[in-house]
C-alpha cells in the first residue's frame, strides 16, 4: 500500500468533523487486471499516470495502491428509500481516496467503489460484481457524452475475487469522479440527529464548493436551496429528454452538485410509454419515467427540511420561504423541459401553443409504440426535406397517426426564419442516433462475465461516446430491440 507518486490528492472534506465520515483504507484484492482506463478524463483531470503501465494501473484502481498524500474515507449519510427513512447508510462499499483540481480549476473527488467493507456496509462485503461496474462506466459515460451532467467513470478493474450475491460472480473494482459526493442524504444525517451545527457546516461546504455565489445572499441556506432546486429541475429535464429513466431516486441518490449518481436499475426508454419501469424493486412505480420530475421535487422538499434551522430563526417563516422555493420547482422544470422538447422538434422561438403540439406527438407515439429514440432523431431529416417522412412513419404502428401531426408541424416551423439546413443540423445536436439501449448494455455484460470477452464492451463504449453522430460502421446499435432482445427488469446490483 506504498503511496503512488503519479497521483496526488487533497481531501477538503476532511476540514470537517470526524462525525462526518469514517478513516480508513481499501481492502486489497488479489489479482487486480486493468479492464478500461478513460485516458481522456485523466488529461482533463490533469493526472501525472503517463508512466504507469497497466499493471501498475491496476494496482492504482483497485485499491491495492493508495495514491501519495491520500487520506481515504468512507462518507457517512442518510436516506429516504422509495419514501422511507434509514438514519444511516454511508459510503458501505466506497472509498474517496480525494480529490484533484482539474485543467478547468474545479475540484473533482476521485472514489473507489467495490473496495471492500467499511463502518456503513451494514454486514455486506463491500465489493462490486463485475457487471454492475461495467453498467455504471458505461451509462455515465454515457450520459456525459450526451451533454448531462454526470458522475464520471475514471477506471475499471476486475479483482481476481469473486463476490457472492444470488450466484457467483466476478468481482470488480470502479474508480467514480464526481464534482462532490455530498447527497441530500448526507443533510438528513445530520438533521435526523438534531445537529444544527454539522447541518451548518456541510452548507457552507457546499456553498464554497458548488455555489460561492449563496455565500453573499442575505440568507445564504435558502440561496443555496434556490440553486440546488435549480440545478436538479434542469438535471431531470435533460433525463426526460434522451427518455433516461434512473430507476431509484432516493434522497441518498440526488447530489447537491446536480449530477447523475448511482446507475444500478437505470435504463433508456425504447417504445415511448411515460409509465415505463425496469427496476425490479420498483413494484409501484414510484421512480417511472413520469414521475420522475414529482420524485426529484419530494426530495427537494425533504432537503428544504434540513436546511430550515438555517433559514430563520423563526420556524413559521422558514417554512414559508422553504415552502416558497419548493413550489417553485414545477415551473423551472417545466421551463426546462419544455425549451428543450421544442428543440427536439426543431423549434427555437417558442409559442404558447408549442407545448399541446409536443404532447399531441407524444400521445401518438404512445398510441403506436414508437420508439422514442429513433422517433426523434428521424425527426432531423424530416424536418429537412418531406422524404425524412418515411422513416418517421416506420416508427408508428399506424403512420396516419404521424401525417396528422406533421401537417401540423410543418405550419409551426413555418413561423421560423431558420433555413431548413440549419434547422435539421441543430436538431442533430440534441436528438441523439445511439443511446445506451439496455438490450446493448446487457449483451456486453453477459460476454464479460461468461466468457472474459471485453471487446464488445469496449466496441459499445465507444459507439456511445458519439452519440450525436451517424456512425454508418455501428448503424446496429441504433435499432430497436428486437422482441426477444427486450429486457424489461434491472437490478441495482448491490
């Protein structure tokens, strides 16, 4: 565990009270093997491994090496799951090893997951299966090719272990970045325990490191709240822009940096359905594609409990000013998604009526089953020349469904003064060929795990880092699943 002099890492986290997280180092595995290393997320970060081979790499990322000067710890946090309250969940499986300032300045944490036990696990051994790692590199690198804002994936490396959940499985380590790891969980952590005090100090380490501008508010808490609202409406638009659907939005699962964390039961949506589910665990669909923005506003609600004692000192006015910005949240989400669905559809100068012609799309493609993806993005050619109409058309099952809301389409885009060229070209920018189609993600997992084959995980990743390009040579991975291919459950695979 000799300290590794190709990485150097600060901790600001470690500014706070040792209450709020647990020391102690990965537990080594022992016969780690480099899987995928994301050199160009290293040169953003501006990382010094351009010596290290892919052994020593390994040895890095999984936990066995620690980098020079780094104090890792486990974080301690809360949650509400699927709307119940655990006082205490912390980092069980996860390590933050510490964080660097990247090429842009802002600093970035550098966690391992699947490093073994720690004080949070809860009885569980703290590792990750092999799967589960390569799900998560894949959809959040993903995501973050698709403009969403996004824990990154830095390294993935398989332990030589195995780990035992319903079957045996191949253990493996992910190295995650993150802007922070601090949760509207870690916040319930303290408040639950009437820690007026921590609650205070993890806001200004918030608002130092994510949002300085609350700092000179006249009420620096109900500012931060403000912004965090605004960041998570915006976050939760984007999903429901690319049909992203996260699967367990628990408050332990929304950070306040307005990043997609956690990719267990997460999926992209193929036929548009707005009551689409693939969590196993989702029994009542608490977490569907359109409840998502009502589970994001709850538990924006649930932070706002948290931060009242900071708020004012009078309860009754914290309340209504807290009370105030939550209802707030309807509006900006629906703001966001509304100026991002018209550009979808190629509209930039939005019209009151805009938003009924969107929807009317939206009820055909339900009624006919088209697929969500590819709907839009035959869309661009559409709106190029009347010959896109046929590929648009195959998506319907009734495609006289589609010719109705065209005609109307076209009088709309007659209001703009963009050439069609142009038009087409912008929507190309925002309707994506290739998402991460959970047929696809789970293909690559199954020859990884049965057989060792990383080559089509590699081949996917990627396909998926252009998303926005044709990619002629990969054309396959923009189909629809075939009836057979669907896979309609995921597992968080914890």
């Amino acid at each position: 565990m000799d300290g590794e002099p190709g990485l150097r890492l600060a901790n600001s986290y470690l500014q706070l009270p040792e209450h709020f997280y647990a020391r102690l180092a990965p537990t080594p595995v022992i016969a780690p093997k480099l899987i995928r290393f994301n050199h160009a997320l290293a040169a953003e970060l501006g990382l010094d491994l351009g010596g290290l081979d892919e052994v020593a790499l390994a040895g890095l990322f999984s936990g066995n090496r620690l980098p020079a000067q780094s104090e890792p710890i486990a974080l301690a946090y809360a949650g509400h799951q699927f709307g119940q309250f655990v006082p205490q969940l912390g980092d069980g499986r996860a390590i933050l090893l510490g964080e660097v300032e990247d090429r842009a300045g802002a600093r970035r944490d550098i966690q391992l997951k699947g490093s073994g036990p720690t004080p949070y696990s809860r009885n569980g051994d703290g590792r990750a299966a092999l799967g589960p790692v390569l799900r998560e590199y894949l959809l959040s690198e993903a995501l973050h090719a698709l403009g969403i804002p996004a824990t990154r994936a830095l390294a993935a490396v398989s332990t030589g272990e195995h780990v035992y959940r319903e079957e045996r499985l191949p253990g493996a380590v992910l190295t995650r970045v993150a802007a922070s790891h601090v949760r509207v969980g870690t916040f319930e952590y303290f408040a639950a325990r009437d820690d007026v005090e921590a609650t205070r100090l993890l806001a200004d380490f918030v608002i130092a490191r994510h949002y300085p501008e609350a700092a000179a508010a006249e009420r620096p808490s109900l500012a931060l709240l403000h912004a965090v609202i605004g960041r998570q409406a915006r976050l939760v638009a984007r999903w429901m822009q690319v049909g992203f659907i996260h699967g367990v939005m628990n408050t332990d699962n929304m950070t306040l940096s307005g990043e997609t964390i956690d990719f267990g039961p997460c999926a992209f949506m193929d036929a548009y359905d707005p009551s689409t589910v693939f969590s196993s665990i989702d029994s009542f669909g608490r977490y569907s594609y359109q409840n998502q923005p009502r589970a994001a506003q709850w538990n924006l609600a649930r932070f706002a409990e948290t931060l009242l004692p900071l708020i004012d000192g009078v309860p009754a006015r914290a309340i209504e000013l807290a009370s105030a910005e939550i209802a707030g949240f309807e509006s900006r989400f629906g703001a966001e998604w509304l100026a991002g669905m018209c550009l979808k559809i190629g509209i930039s100068e939005q019209q009151p009526a805009d938003r009924a012609l969107l929807q009317e799309l939206l009820d055909a493609m339900q009624v006919n089953q088209a697929d969500f993806t590819r709907t839009f993005r035959a869309l661009c050619d559409a709106a190029l020349a009347l010959s896109g109409d046929s590929a648009v058309r195959a998506e319907f099952a009734q495609p006289q469904a589609y010719d109705a809301w065209a005609a109307r389409w076209r009088a709309r885009l007659q209001g703009e003064a963009r050439p069609a060229a142009l038009r087409a070209g912008a929507m190309r920018q925002v309707n994506p060929a290739f998402v991460a189609r959970n047929h696809r993600v789970e293909q690559v997992i199954d020859a990884a795990v049965a057989r060792a084959d990383f080559g089509p995980f590699v081949e996917l990743h990627e396909v998926l880092s252009r998303p926005y390009e044709d990619q002629p040579r990969h054309a396959a991975y923009a189909r629809a699943p075939m009836p057979d291919e669907r896979v309609l459950r995921t597992y968080c695979g914890t």
